[in-house]
C-alpha cells in the first residue's frame, strides 16, 4: 500500500484497522470467543473447546506471521511493544501475567472480553474499562508536574535489574540459530503451528464445532490482518520511500508544517491487536479533549471491536443492559480491573496481545505471559470453588488446595478435599 502523503497513508491504516476489528469483534460475540471462559471450561468441566478455539488462533496468526516476514510483508522486528527486544524481563512476564489472570477472573473478562461485553451491553464492563484506562495510562505516563510514572514508582527499580540480556533477539529463531534467524524462524513457527493444529483437530468434537473454528481462524486472521496493514503503509515521496515511523523521525525536514502529526512515534511502529496499553491510550485521547493527534492504531482497535460487537448484539437481539448486583460485585470487579491495568502493561499485553499477537513473533516474554496467564485465572477459579464449597474455609487454605489441584504444590499439601 503505497501513497503519496502520511496522512492520507496514517488516514487509511487507522480506518482498515477499525474495520478489521469491527469484523472480529462482531465474530468473537458471535462465538463467544472468550480466553477466560476457555480456561474456566478447562479448570473446571474438562472442556478443553474454548481452550482449542483459542490454541487456533495462535496457529492461524503464527503461520500468516512466518509466511509474511519470510517474504519481508511485515516488520515484527520494528513491533510496538518490541516482543523479540534482546532484554528479557522475566519477571515482569511472569508477575504481569499472573497479576493480569487474576484481574480478569475477578473482572469476568479479559480486556477483549471486557469491550465485547460493552458492545453487548454490560455497563459494568464500562466501569472496568474505564479504570484499566486511568492505570495503563499513568503505567507508562507521568502523574501531571512530576516525572514519576505508577511504573517507576513502584516497579523499574527492582524489575529492570533483573532483566535477562539474551542478545539479538527473544525469539526462538535468535535463540536457536543466532544470524540465520530468519530462516529458523520459518522452520520454526512452521514446525510450532503444525504441532498446535494438530493438537487442536485431533478433536472430533472440535471438527464439529462451527463456532469456535470461526472464532479461532477470525481472532487469528485479524491479528495477522493487523500486522500487515502496520507494516506494509509505504509512503513515495518523489522517488523515496519512507514507512509511517521513518517519516516521523524526519517530520521537520519532510513536512511543511506539524498539521496532523501524531502525539507520538512509537504508535505508527508495526502491530496488531493487544487491548490494554490501548485503553491506557484511549483514557489519553479523553484527557486530550479528543485530539486527533492522538487517535492511534491500538485506540481504533479498541473502539472498533465495541461497534462489532454491537452491531452483533443488535443483529442477533441479545443486547443486554448488565449492571452491578451489589457492592461485593462492585468491589470484585474494581479489584480485576486494577490488577488488569498494572499487569497489562507490566507483561506488555493481554490474553490476545502475548497470547496470539506476541506469540506469532515466536517471542519467550510472550509465551512466559501466556503461561503465567492462564495459571493466575486457574488458581483464581479454584480459590473461588474451594471458599464456596467449604464455608469455613481460609484464603490460604483454598490456595494451597488449588496450587496442589494445579500440580503447583505437593499433593499431600492440600487442605481440603479435591472437587
């Protein structure tokens, strides 16, 4: 996609990236597409369709991600968030996504699941959205006349040092085969995906579902949707090319005045679909008085997936108005979307920005946040089983029971009786 000024190129990118999401958040209410509820079916029915619509999803966007970069149609290596960076956090993949799996739990929905229950309706995903916004925001922004981020305040200092410095790149294609990267990455993700596919078709229940393939090959498409139109914007400006970033980084000298440039560079880099840091950017765009300087991929995103949602809700006459049944409810939810917020951006993504965009870049950080995910919402659920099947229970006694139930903990540990 070629044009001949970054407006027009940053216009078309932003209104592409919306319809793709309205298409995917249309599809995902459709098929309720939900990583939570995937994991809640797996912890505790031993349905594992959710779980595979989800493992499809990866699939679809590794393999569209590994057939594209090989041949140079998306840039990964550019991303915001830069999931291959060489420095590996490693605890700030692990505590986020731990801290992120109990926020979802707590808060009935990842920050996906949270716009498509706006979409149809739930007014206390509003809510929710609306402090994830002010905490992601002020995660990676400072408080107004100080220098002090929630990030720096009260992680960086502890967190930074034990970052893990693994050269090139995170990805397993660096890791493995260092400057052949490229073609190891290909091998690789192709290698990955065939064993995910067959994981996840092995299944004759599966084959039989029609909604969680389409949610799984949608959700999966979109994302690579999303790194495709992020990457392949080229601007040709009298014989030079430039991409959306590059132009940036000589605005002063390309552009005749600062009409319609953006608030930021990082944003214009290659991505797709993560929800959090989006929020985060979206609660910006309102303190902004809504400066279209302001408007970005991850903000279209995000509104974009409320308007299919929507529309869904209307076409299929479920749209529903939800609103808190009491204070504990009230509570529950604010304390899921204060942990959402902190972990989101902590781990630099959520079940669908490490889950499935992070992980088509065959990133480690997003495969740690993926895993640490999907364990903080299952210690969550069990937590909650075990306190209402034993009144009387302890928050340390359901804990331990469920980390022993997980296979976390020894199981001669347990307090209480498996359920």
């Amino acid at each position: 996609m070629v044009f001949d000024s970054f407006n027009s190129g940053l216009s078309i990118m932003l209104w592409l990236t919306f319809a793709i999401a309205v298409v995917m958040g249309a599809v995902v209410n459709k098929t309720n597409f939900c990583t939570m509820g995937a994991v809640s079916d797996m912890v505790n029915m031993g349905d594992w369709g959710r779980m595979r619509a989800w493992i499809l999803a990866i699939a679809v966007a590794l393999i569209g991600m590994t057939v594209l970069e090989s041949q140079g149609m998306v840039r990964p290596d550019e991303a915001f968030p830069p999931y291959r960076n060489g420095s590996l956090a490693w605890i700030e993949h692990l505590l986020g996504g731990l801290t992120f799996g109990v926020g979802m739990t707590l808060a009935s929905g990842c920050g996906n699941k949270t716009l498509i229950r706006i979409g149809g309706g739930n007014l206390k995903s509003i809510v929710v959205l609306a402090v994830i916004g002010v905490i992601a925001y002020y995660m990676t922004n400072p408080f107004p006349g100080s220098d002090n981020t929630l990030y720096s305040l009260f992680f960086y200092e502890w967190t930074n040092p034990m970052a893990v410095n693994l050269g090139a790149g995170q990805d397993l294609g660096s890791l493995v085969a260092g400057e052949n990267s490229a073609s190891a990455r290909l091998w690789l993700g192709l290698g990955v995906a065939a064993l995910l596919l067959f994981f996840v078709f092995k299944s004759s229940e599966f084959r039989g579902g029609f909604d969680n393939i389409l949610g799984g090959v949608v959700v999966g498409m979109a994302v690579l949707a999303g790194w495709y139109v992020s990457s392949m914007v080229q601007l040709d400006l009298d014989g030079s090319a430039y991409n959306l970033s590059s132009y940036y980084a000589e605005w002063d000298f390309l552009a005749e005045s600062d009409e319609g440039k953006p608030a930021a560079a990082a944003p214009l880099s290659p991505q797709s679909f993560t929800f959090i840091n989006p929020m985060g950017q979206s609660f910006g765009l309102v303190k902004g008085a809504f400066s279209a300087s302001l408007l970005t991929f991850g903000v279209m995103a995000l509104f974009g997936v409320i308007v299919g949602s929507f529309v869904w809700s209307l076409v299929s006459k479920s749209l529903r108005v939800e609103w808190f049944v009491g204070v504990g409810d009230f509570v529950t939810h604010l304390i899921g979307a204060v942990l959402m917020g902190f972990g989101g951006v902590l781990a630099m993504g959520c079940t669908i920005g490490q889950g499935i965009t992070g992980v088509s870049t065959l990133a480690i950080g997003s495969m740690m946040t993926l895993v640490a995910i999907i364990y903080g919402s299952a210690i969550t659920m069990k937590v909650q089983l075990y306190k209402m099947v034993y009144d009387d229970s302890s928050f340390f006694s359901a804990l331990v029971t469920a980390m022993a139930d997980l296979r976390l903990l020894p199981n001669g540990l347990r307090k209480h009786e498996a359920v």
